[in-house]
C-alpha cells in the first residue's frame, strides 16, 4: 500500500463542487465516464470555479481515470494505462520517452526547456485479488479479480491533470523551466519507482510532486516506513510421510522454523519494527513430506539503516531454519522502499493551496453514495461535510510505504491527499474500489491535481523556493548520506503478477 | 497411497508371455489402444499358459487397464471409468446397480445366485498433480495434470478379469453362488469403499477379494495403518500488518500454534503413531493480516481405538490454537480409513495359487524398459529376474493404509499384490504412472486377476474355507466390536477434487 | 526495577560540595560510614551550604543509607532496615504505626496535625543475586548474595532526611500540617505500596512525595508502565523418557506452548506494550517426562485498562497450552503496578527547587571513582561535571514501572531524581551497588531531600498549591476512575524472597 | 536408569527362605542392619539352602547392602561405598587397584592367576532428589536428598557377594583363572564404566557379568538403547526487558528454538528414537532478557552409528538456534552409552542357574510388606507369589539405557535381574528406595549373587563356553567394528552431582 503523505488508512474528502452544470455537461460527462475505452485530449472548462488551472483538462482527467478503472491493470502488466497516459501527454505536446529503466510499462514525458526540472509522478497499477462494481454496496465483478483498491487510477489520471497544466502555464508564460510526468508503474510491491530511481532518471530533477486518493485531504510533510520484501524458498527431501518419514527433511518445517526465530526476534527490535508474513506455498499433500516451502516476508523500519540490520536479523533466522531441519534456502528479494523523506518547505506550499482551495465538495449524489458506503465501514455513519475537511499540519511517521520513498532521498519531494474515498474508508478495500468507479472519486482527484500544479507553477516562478527546499533536503538527508536501493541490484521483476 | 496387502513402497514383477497372439487379437488390441489416445507399448491378449481363468478376456483387461490410464480420471469424477467398468460387467451378463451410497460413479454389478457372495473390489481413480507419458523417461503430458501413479487402472481393470473369469465359472459348473464386482471410487483420500460399508453394501458378502498393482509379488495378510484426515479452518481478523497489527487476529497464527503443540505431541504418543500435515492456504499478502488460514491433517496408528484417541488430543491442539490466538476454528473430518484386518486362512489360500503361478515373466522389450527406469530410481540397476519373485508369507503392519480396510472389518478379505511396477518403483511416482501405461504392466495385472478368480472359485466350491476365514474375521475383530466409520457421518466430499 | 520519574537507565549525577568539611567532621563522616551497625538520631551541621533544611540531619542520613546498604534485605524482609527508620522517626517525636496491612516491615511515622496532610515515600528493599563492594571494580562479598542495586538505601534514608526537615519546619512555625513517613517494602516486584493503598493508608492524604536514586538530576512529570506479573505453574503426568514417552504429560511442553503463543501476540499488541517472561522450573532429568514446570510473565503497557485487555490475552494462552498439551494450569498473580500518574503542578515546584539547588557536586575523591566507574560502563569516559546538570522539564512516558503508580492514581504524587550514580550507570547493576556504598551517593541524597523538603513545606504553606494539584489529579485521572489494584485481592506475598 | 537385561520398568521378586533363621541369627542380621556405618567380613552360613555358593557371605553381602542404601552416596561421590566394598575385597585376599582411569571411586579387585579372566561389574551410586525411609508408605527422611532408587545398593553388594564366592571356588580348586570385580561408579548418567573402557581396562578380560535389581527374575539376553547426553548453553545480551528489549539477545530464546527445531525432527527419524530434554536454566528475572540459559538434553537409538546421525542433526539445530537468535552457543558432551551387545551363549548359562534355583521366596513380613507397596502403585494389588516367576528366555529390545552397554561392545558380557522389589515397582520410584533398604530386597540380591557366581564358574571350567562366547560376539559386534566411545574424549565429569 502506498500511503506516503498520510499517517493512517483513514482520509477524507469534499467533492468538487458542480453546482453550475449544465445538462448538457453533465451528458458529456456521463457519456465520458461510460466511455472508458478511450480518453482522448479534451480541453473543456471545469464546472469548479476554485479549479482553473486544471478546469481545462476536467475531462481529460475524468475520462482516464475511468479507463484505468476498468482496466484495473496489476503491476508491471499496465500495457493499456501506460499507453493511454503516454498519448495523451503526446498530443498535448510533451515528449515521451518509453520503456524506463527496462520496464516497459515505465515512461518520462517531458514539456518545456531549461530549469527548473519539476517532477510529477503518476502511478497507474491495481491490485489482484480485489473485484468489485463502482457501487455503494457489494457486488463483485465476476470476470474481474483485480481492482484499484488502492485508487492509482485516480493518481494517474490526477497527475496527468497537474501535468497538462502545468504545461499550459508554460506555454503561455514562454518561462524557462520543464516539466516531467513520470508515469511510475507497479508501486504495489514492485517497487517500480526504485529502479526509475536507480537509473538515474531523476537525477537532474530539482523537485517531485505527487499525492495520493484517501479518506481525508493532508498536505503534511509526513514520512512513512522503510520497507523490504523477500520470498524464502526452502528445499527439502520428500519421502512417504507415513511410510518413510525419517528419510524426509520437510521444507515445511523450514518454514515454520524461520517463523518462529522472527516470532522470537519481535522482542527484541525496536518497537516501531514492523515484520510480518505469510506463507505462500506449505505442502501439497498431508502424505507427502514436503519438499518445497515458501514464505512471503515484508520487513519496515522508518529508518533503512535500522532496516538493513533488522534485515540481516531475518536473514539469519532464515538460514539458521534450514540449517536446524536439514534443508536448503534460497531468498529472493521481491521489493524495497526507502521511507519517505519529509520536507517542510515544499510541503508548506502545498498546504496552503491546499486550504486555499479547500477540500472536497459533495452533491446529494455524492452524499446518498457516502452514507451508504458508510454502513458498510467501522464508522457505521457518513458525518456530513467531512469530506471538506483539511487535516492540520504536521510532521507525523506513518506506518504505510510506498517507492515514493526513494525519490524522496534524492530529490526534494513533496505529496498530497485529498479524500477521493468517503471518509473511514481504508485502502485497499472494496468500498475504495467501488468509489474509486464514480464521479465522486473525480471531484478529490482534481482538488489534488489543481494543488499540484499550483504548486509546480510556484516553483517554477521561485528559484528561492527551490533553494530552501534543496537546502533542507540535504540537511534532513546528513552529510554522509549515499543513497543505495534497498532491493539492491536485482532487475525489475516484470512477471511478479503474472 | 493405498497399499494394502504391502508393507512398503516396493514390488517386483514378472510380465505375461504373448507368443500366441493371433493377427487378429493383435489388431484388435491396437486398435483398443490406439483408441485411447497413444500407447507406443502395446500389450496383447494374454498367451501365458499360467492364466486358463482370465486368458479368455486377456484383451478386456489390457484395453480397459489402458483406457483408464488414459482417462485418469480423479476421485469421484470417475464417469467415463465407471462407464466402461459397468458397461463391460452389463454386456457379459452382471446385473449392474449404479450409484451405490449415493456416489455416482459407485456401483456393484452381480453374477450368479444364492450362497455364497464373493465380492471383488475394483478401483480406478488417479492422482492429481502428476502427468507422465508411458515412456521410460521423465516425460510430462501437458494437457494433463493428474496421472495413474497408484495403478488403479490396473487395479480396477485385474479386478474385473477375475469377476468375468469366475462368472464363467459360475456359468459352466451352474453352482450355487454369487460372485459381485464392487466399482469402488475415490480411494486416494476419498474413502469411497467406506460409505459403501457404511450404506450396507457389504452385509450379506461372504468374502471379499482385492489386489494392488506394486514393484514386488505378494500375498501375506499383512495389516495398514488406520488413517483419519481433516481440514483444519481458522478464521481471525484482518488488518494492515504495518498500520494495525493489533486489530488483527491472525489465522495463520493459529495455524502455526496448533502445528507447535501436535510437534510436541509426537513425544507423547505411541512411536508407530504417524502425525502429517500441509498448510494448504497461509495468508494472501504479507501486509495484510490473514484473517483466513487452513491445513490438512492426516493422523495415522495400526488400532483404531488408540487412533480416536491421539484424534483427540490433535482436536485439542486445534482448540487450544483458536483458544490461544484469539480466533475460531472449523474443522471438517475429509476421510477415515480403518486398517486393513488380516485374514490369514484366506490368504493361504491366495498365496498357494500365486506360489502356483509364479510372478512376473519379462520378455526382452519389458527388460529394456525396466533397465532404463530403474536408473532413474534410488536402486540404479535393474535386477535381472527379480519381477519373478515372490515375498514369502509374513504377517506384517504396512504403513500404508486404505479404505479397503473398512471392509476387511466388516467381511473376512483377502488381498495380494503383483509386480505391474518395476521392482524398486515407489507408488505415487511418475515411473509409476509410466510403468502402468505399458505391456508391462498389464502382464502383472492378468497374474493377479488369475490369482482372485483362482481364489474365488475354490471359496465357491469350499464351504469349510470360508467357515474357517469366518471363524478367525470374528476372533481377530473380538467379540466386542462395533463397527463404526472414522469419518462419522458425513457425506461422501464429491468435490474434493474439483 | 522502579525508575518513576526517569525514561531511560541513564542517569548523570553531581556530588555535594565538601570542600568546607574540617578534619573532625571528615573524621565523623568516616566513623559514621564504617560503623555500620547503628545510625542513630544525630543533629549536626551540613557541609553544604545549598542545604539549609537538610543540613541538620545529613548525618543522619548518611548513616542511614549505608547501614540500609550494608544489611541490604530483601523485600518483605527489612527488618532492621524498617527498625532503624521508626527508631529514627519516633526518637524525632514522629507517631510511628508499624505492621501496615498486614505487613511487618510496613510502617506510617506521622508528626504534626491537621490539615494539609503531606506524604513522603520510603523504600528500603535490595535485590537478590547480586553481591559488590564499594569500590569502583568489579568485587564479590562473598557472604553476601544481595544488594541495593537499585538504590533503595538511599531512597529510604534520603526520604528519611526530608521527612526530619519538613518536622523542624511544623515544630518551628506552628503551622497546622501534617507530615507522614511511609515506610514501604518490597519495591521489587513486590508491590509493597499496593498493599498500603488498598488497605486506605493514602484515603486522607493530599500530596505524596517520593524520589530515586539515578544516574541524572531530573523533576519531570514522567510516567511509568503499569506493570502485572503472575507464575504460571502446569502441572503433567511423569513417565520414564525413554521407555515411556506416551504415557507422560509434559508439563515443560505447557511452558513452550504457552511461550509460543505469547510470542506470536506480540505482533497483535500495540507496540508499547512489553511481555517477558523467565522459565523458573524446567523439569528435573531429562529422562522423565516433568510433571511440573513453572515461567514467570511480566505484562506491562503505559495503560492500566489496555493492560487488562492484553493480560486476558496472555491468560487465554496459558489456558490454551494447557489444553493443547494435555496437562493443567494454576497461575498465581504476584504483583501488579499502575503506571505513574504525572502532575504537573507539583512537578513544577520540584523542578524549580532542583534548578535552584543545582545537581550534585563531587570532588576530587568523587572524580577519581567516577572515573574508574565510567571505564567500565558502555560510556567507557566520565564526562567532568556530568552529574550537576539539570535535565530540561518534559512529561515523558518512561520503560519502568513502579508501585508509586498506584498512589499517584490515588493521591496527587511528585518525584524526582538525582545523580547518586555515576552518570551512564544502569540500575540494577554491580556498578549502581557500589556507588551507593560511597559518600559520592550520600551528596545526590542529601540533594533528593533538600527538594522534597522544600516542595512540601511549598505544600503546607500554600493552599492553592494543593488545590491545583488536586484539580490536575482529578482531570488526569477522568470522572468514571475507580481505583483496582492490578493485583486483585491477593495477600502480600510475604515470602517472595525467601 | 539402567535396566541392561530388562524391557520395561516392571520386575517381579521372590524372597529367600529364612524358614531356617534361629533366633540368634535373626538378631545377628537385625544388628548388622542396624549398624549401618560398618559391614566388616563375616563367614557366616546362610539359610537359604538354594544358594551355597553365597551362602557363606549372605551377612557380608547383607550388611553391605544396607550400609550403601543408608550413605546413598551420589554419582562419583561414593567414598565411603567404594572404600567399604574395596576393604571387603582386600580382607579376602583381592589385589586391589584403586583409582582406576582418573576416578577416585572406581577400582578393580583381583583374585587368582592366569587365564580365564572373568570381571564382575558392582555399581553403588545413588540418585539425587528421592528420599524415602524404608517403610511401605511415602515417609521422607529429611536430612537426605538422595536415595538407592535404582538398587545399586545390592547391585555392589550381590557382586562383592558372587565375587567373593568365585575366589572360594578358585582358592578351593587350584585352578588357573582370575576373577576381577569391578567398582564401578557413576552409573547413572554419569558413565562411569565408559571411562573404564576408554583407559582399557577390560582388554585383557574373557566374559563380563552383572545384574541388576528389579521387579521380576530375569536372564534374557535383551538390549538397551545406546544414549548420548550433553548440556547446551546458550549465551547472549542481558537488558532491562521493558526499556530497552531491543538490546537484548535472549539466551532463553535460542534453548526455545533449539527445543522447536528438535521437536520438528521427531517427525523425521526412525521410530524407535528417543529425545528428550528439560531447561535446567531458564532465566532469573523476567525483568532482564536472559544472557544465559541451559538445557539438558538425552538422545537414544537401539544403533550407536545411527545415534550418531541423529546427534550431529540435533547439534546442527542448537548451532541453528544460536544462528537464529544472535546468540553463541557452547555444549558439553556429559555421557554416552552404546547400547548392550547380547549374548546369547552366556545368557543360556546364566538363565539356566536361575531356573534351577528359582526366583525370589517371601515370608510372612514380606508379603505383608509387599501388599502394602502394591496399593501405592498401578497394580493396585499384589498378586501372591509373583516374586518367584522366572520370566521366559528372549531376545528383547529395551527401552532404558546403561554403561554396561560399552563394557558389552568390548567383553563377551551376561546379566540378569532378581525380584529385589516389589512386582509392579518401578525403578527410579520411593517404592523403589524403601524395599532397597529392607530384607525383602537382600533375598533377591543374594539370588542374583548364587546366579553370577555359577556362572562364573561355569565360565572357568569350560574353556568350550567362553570360546562360543566370543565367537558369537566376533560375529555381533561384525568385523568392521571399532570401538568408539560416545562420550568422546572427555575427562570424567567427577562434579557432575556437586
């Protein structure tokens, strides 16, 4: 789960307000969001008076943002979200570089010359295992069993809205300045940004914009937790486990051992150590001793330094299991996220434009659909108006983590929620996939996207700005900082869904 | 893995001669074959001079032994199996009743009248997870992933060769008896013959008959393990694994503590106990708490009684697992066995006619075959004239177990095995699967078909015979039993193996 | 381990200024020390001038401290210890009650009447298993298997000191007022104050003062861990190991499995939460199967109620590794703590007392210990004038716990600490009982009860002092707060030590 | 526990007749038991007129018995026991060695010349923890915390008695031939015996005999379990559990994991294994993460080289567990036994002399005696004159193991057990202790001593007996035998009941 700027599940959310629709705007609307095999470049006004920079791109950003929906693409298989995305950009003038770092699904579009060099980052990949309609109770999609559970499609087409904007702003200024979307694939466990990162595509960028869908609107210069991932795989000897268990070495057992020297290793790291498992393959057969055993592990610390030593900590107690039962190990790192480096200067920003616009605003629409997913939630019931919202500022360690950690540690970087989800729900839930299908969904989404480009556009106006957030970055990162992949040198792993 | 007149993995065979096979037996064999798929090595009509009962239907046997393996067809989802079993008994005159106990592919088909009743169980279920081509290499069939790699093909297609043969028997001498051919499904973890018992079929039978293909030539009464199973359900709670561990409850937690207490319960058992278990689902995603987790359990001890009673302690493991993480526990008991009681005046009577006949004959394309498989097995070398041997007469506790053991505490029974395998072959192995798709194999088969209509025609002439495998059933059984199901009262699991 | 008003095992220290001391009086502090056998009332003039109110009794106190050092009882058995302070007390005219709630070496001293009434906190009990003479390197008493590890001899004697000052004070002014010396055993998982709340020695009493011993001079309204303890005893079934094993029930199996299910919670609890148990009995020889093992669990969390709940928890695990192995549970509560009620207002008075005094001042003699003491401690240098700084006010949530928890939530409580150690010593280490030997410790004590005689005699001067105190109190503690003491209704448990 | 020539725990005895006994020798024998701290050498007739080879020491051997079972001397600890059965010796003209292989208990004695050479083994340790009067109800002797609850009282004294009776022989005869007794120590756990083989002290012997107290009379040539020892010691960090677990490496948690690793491995070797352990050291306060903590763990197997894998995979799991917990581990190796090599060829003539002279005969005081034990244990009752039944010849696997084992693999050696308890006791029980020390068990002893001395005659007469003794021992022990002591090349841990 990716939840860089925000400290817990929970968001909240105000709807872009549409009081002035016209009915044949609201058609084109509808037909738009029906239409989700397409979305082509649109420049149309936006209903929201507080969205003008954005406003032009309401379509655009809408119409995406269903398509990548319904495609609901898992990580590193994104073919049809990337593309749409990349097109896009291209009609509107950018230049598109493909294929990053050797993932296909991983792209740079570029508008603009000259410096400042501002990133924005679009993420764009669902989760398997989740289907559910774009409805307020429910109701699984049969041919479906992947979703965007945790609102990408939102993220993509949000920034892309930033993006097209910021573009027009230079365009229409003739101002020195580039502006970059990073369309970043596979941040759910595969870690996509890192191997952006360690390619060096964001090496001469001065600073990074993205933001994330939830339940509440933040611009908090919040951190999140370093987190590192690996599949242990143990080899045993089968043998008849009723006839012959003696000449049998179970990797099961392998498994279970390991388990155990990490339930054991609880105690004794620092309690802010998160370590948790499952066990993805145990045996295929009560009669047979297992030969094959794997486990799934995720480990996160809010420093990676701690990590690491916590990490070799795992990694002992994995080859001491196969040490202890006669078996062998093999581990393979899956994905590895740095903790997001907070910064202050740009996150104030961001902030201001953010209670400058306000959060978002519901229609009755949106409010019978709130309350009703909210007896679905812990809460039990939607309190009116608490989707506009704004979170106070602060510095807080959330307990999520995403890959936008590793950029963080290398370019000044500064995120954003709004609460696309009505407030109480959680990610990665079905209540986040089945709002994530409506237009409630598109309100948050360019709240956040007109935060972003604002923010862009101020940096791109204030070299100071950029200076004092460089200045801070490198004083938050330490003198002796170098940066290094959790992951390591491992290549992308393009088939981790397949 | 069913084995039970043997006490391990191992057999030994010797093939039946086919000298005189005439051009049109020939043809008609190929052309059974050649119906089946693809079978580069043929068997015939038997010509071995050993065999007068089942030489008559030698062509029978080999087609439907390689129908079956070609079909392999999973517990329960025997259809076309079944079919060709019912069908084939129907037209030589059987009076076929399908769907016994409420099983589709179950059925009993009768010969004859009045006393005695001699039953002759036929399985013929396949193994999932495992293809194999008929050839001496590791060859996987790709469109198929469940094989033959216990022999019930074999088994079901033996058994039916010896009810035709002692049907003619029957037929020729017009004495007094009934000969029944019981189509018993679902032995590898089904228990199929178990609720043919449980449903009466078994009453009024004087005696029972059985074999099972294997790697060695035997008819000793030896015994089996009693085996019960279960599925073992925890249900917890999820949460966010970094954000709210402690809102969850795990299942997997719960998985893993009652795996704990039942390691430790094997001190405390007795040694001959067998305690097996997989983890059949451990959670989904490490970052999420499993709020579902499940194993499999098999438990294993030669007494019955001494096995409800570690049963319970295991159950109490389970408890305490649920009790002791905070979640619930379903479990759901998926077959019980008893273990097979031996019949030694019967089986005196089997191994004198096997002693008689002799095993296996290999000609000199059997000997190539079995040279080449035997260097992929632990023996590496084939022994030249080993598939001949017969096992002298022992009384021995197998560690197998199969559900023909609820029968042989229900009816005096008999069994024996034949070397249809390459001596060496372990069951449930792809040689195995590979062996029993050959002419090989169906050499065993014909010798232990002879064997059951041999035994079965001199318990037809001898009353005495029976008096005595009657008076010795009721002494071994004691005069305390009560007969009653391990796997209690529940319906026959027709999806197990969807 | 009580460190109430601390966060951490690090403490730093300043050593009383002696430096006026003149040959006789050198020549008295030294017999003073060496005879260790009595410490009667003496009057005498301070060294330090900063001391005005404790001055008179620094003798006192001194000989106090080290006779408590050197009989160092343990608790519940701090006989002379407990005679020396009410010998003291009721030679200074003090109204002594011994026996507290049933405990003998429990005891109230009161002076003065009426209202206010003013509490101060003694503790007089050492800890088993660790032996050290007064000198800065690593040296055993032989005859002697315990020691003031924890400071608790000045603890007792500093509060003694304090109690003497604040009676000069009633006697000299005439003020209505009331001072009370509690003399509380059993600090060390003993909970001696438990029994005295419970028993209502605090119902009328306006304020508690009490201090530690530590390694740094500190006055902040920091809070504990509220901390239950209890022995689990299994009780089995012995069999002979080897012949045997079935037969038995391991209650050592209980121990693991209980141990095991507890290690799994520890992923399911809110982090601050600590669990840790020891294995008191774990079988006999290894050829019987043990029928009794015993683990003592220690369960802490900052929140009494919180605790409650993860308590359960840890119980339903004891209940289930009994169930799950087949043996039975008896557990036995030994003590229980709440965490430490912070108040501000009168944190505040000592704070400014502690800032005005300054910390501890040590010469040359002191130095060159400390030194010595430093080399040996993970700081490995002793940092010159460490032990007079002030650490800065903060409300901190500590590690330890205290039975001074259970009054604070019962009546407003204030502590502080000073540099009795050297800083960089751990309590409960060789180090921390051989500094307390020293007259180095006798300079932090005096300090202790300098504040504690000032801050009460603020107290009895000053009614809105109390008042605001108690308003804090009332606020903190919240209007449904019903006092139960973690413990239950168990007796003390008397023989703990022995 | 050592049960060489036993199966199981249970032995049956029949008492001598002293139908005979006048009054003066039944005061005589209430004297010599009574006066405890001496038995001096007495030629005096015995009463039972089955046995006249020990007639003429049964005071010597009585008395004997009595003083061992009252000093109940430990392991290696013996002096006085060792002293009194050496001054025996040397009174009767033995040549007496003391201090054999480093061990100030044990010793040879030596009588006669030349060849055979015939040892008879003679223990006299006692265990710690079981104190018990010898009275037929659980009394307590208070002042001693060890007790002869596995008979090795009358083990030494039957052997002095059979020894003593072998010398008449030869000092009568004039034959050639040596008889050497061995003293023996440290039997029970402590291996006394090994070390005796390990220095070579019975290279030079031609047969080996012994006996053993037990329930029931006994002469079958049964084996025992070979067993290996060694305590594991676990080293880690030691910190303060609630502040700062994270600094901690749990010793406790290594011996948990250890203990899990061993218990996954039951699964996977042969049945007939044994493994057990307790936690001798398990953490003192559950307040400080453990740095050290210990357990005691056996491990047997029927086969020395089998044991042998078994043991390096339950080292690879302590090595595994110290990997897996940050922790360092030591062990020590604290005996090892090979299991017994029968010997058929001399158990013949041993259980001959036993049939002819008959099991255990009771009068009056014992039978009473014995019904009164036998309510106090599983049986319940005692069955009248069980204690006579000579159990028949076989060949047995035992469950218990004994030192005698190496002395076995390296001398032609025979046993067997007498009735010196009550039928239905088992060894290592109070019940055990209390008949040890009464008249009852002297009759069984003396039984076992007339048996051993037989023999030995047997053996010096007949040149033909000792050669299939040793041909049948060549072809046991196989060609390729090498003898190799379990316990490696460890010193006699002579502190290890300290």
């Amino acid at each position: 789960m990716k939840k860089r700027p925000m400290t817990a599940n929970h968001f909240s959310l105000r709807i872009l307000a549409t009081r002035n629709l016209t009915l044949k705007q609201a058609l084109l609307v509808v037909l738009t969001v029906f239409c989700t095999q397409a979305a082509p470049y649109i420049s149309a006004a936006s209903t929201d008076t507080r969205l003008p920079l954005v406003a032009p791109h309401a379509q655009t950003v809408t119409a995406t943002a269903q398509s990548l929906w319904d495609w609901a693409e898992l990580g590193y298989l994104e073919t049809q979200s990337s593309s749409l995305l990349q097109q896009t950009l291209a009609d509107a003038g950018f230049n598109v570089t493909p294929g990053l770092a050797d993932i296909p699904t991983a792209f740079v579009a570029s508008y603009g010359s000259g410096e400042p060099v501002i990133g924005i980052l679009g993420e764009f990949d669902a989760l398997p295992g989740i289907s559910q309609a774009a409805v307020p109770y429910r109701e699984v999609i049969d041919d479906k069993l992947r979703g965007h559970a945790c609102g990408h499609n939102l993220f993509g087409a949000g920034s892309l809205g930033a993006a097209l904007a910021v573009r027009d702003y230079l365009a229409a200024s003739g101002q020195s300045g580039t502006v970059r979307f990073y369309g970043t694939p596979a941040e759910e466990g595969g870690s996509g940004k890192v191997y952006l990162v360690r390619a060096g595509a964001f090496t001469d960028v001065d600073a990074v914009l993205h933001w994330h869908p939830g339940d509440e609107n933040k611009a908090s210069p919040s951190s999140t937790l370093a987190n590192k991932s690996a599949k242990f795989r143990f080899s045993g000897v089968s043998s008849h486990a009723a006839a012959n268990p003696e000449r049998g070495r179970s990797a099961l057992d392998a498994i279970e051992a390991m388990n155990f020297m990490v339930n054991l290793l609880r105690e004794h790291v620092p309690e802010e150590t998160r370590i948790h498992y499952v066990i993805t393959e145990g045996g295929i057969a009560p009669n047979v001793v297992p030969n094959f055993a794997e486990s799934f592990y995720y480990v996160r610390h809010p420093n990676a330094g701690e990590l690491a030593t916590i990490w070799d900590r795992v990694i002992a107690a994995a080859d001491a299991a196969a040490l202890g039962t006669g078996t062998s190990l093999e581990y393979e790192v899956i994905h590895g996220n740095h903790s997001v480096l907070p910064n202050e200067a740009l996150a104030r920003v961001a902030y201001e434009h953010l209670i400058r616009l306000g959060g978002v605003e519901y229609d009755e629409t949106d409010r019978a659909f709130a309350r009703q997913i909210a007896q679905t939630l812990p809460i039990g019931e939607y309190k009116d108006g608490s989707e506009s919202v704004i979170e106070p500022f602060s510095v807080e360690q959330g307990k999520g983590s995403t890959d936008v950690g590793d950029v963080s540690w290398n370019v000044p970087t500064v995120g954003l929620s709004t609460a696309t989800m009505v407030p109480g729900t959680g990610l990665h839930t079905w209540q986040a996939v089945a709002t994530g299908g409506t237009a409630l969904a598109h309100k948050g989404t360019l709240v956040a996207a007109e935060v972003l480009a604002a923010t862009a556009i101020d940096l791109l106006k204030s070299p100071a700005l950029i200076e004092a957030a460089t200045a801070e970055f490198l004083e938050r990162r330490g003198p002796d900082f170098v940066y290094a992949p959790l992951l390591g040198d491992r290549a992308p792993p393009l088939d981790y869904r397949r």
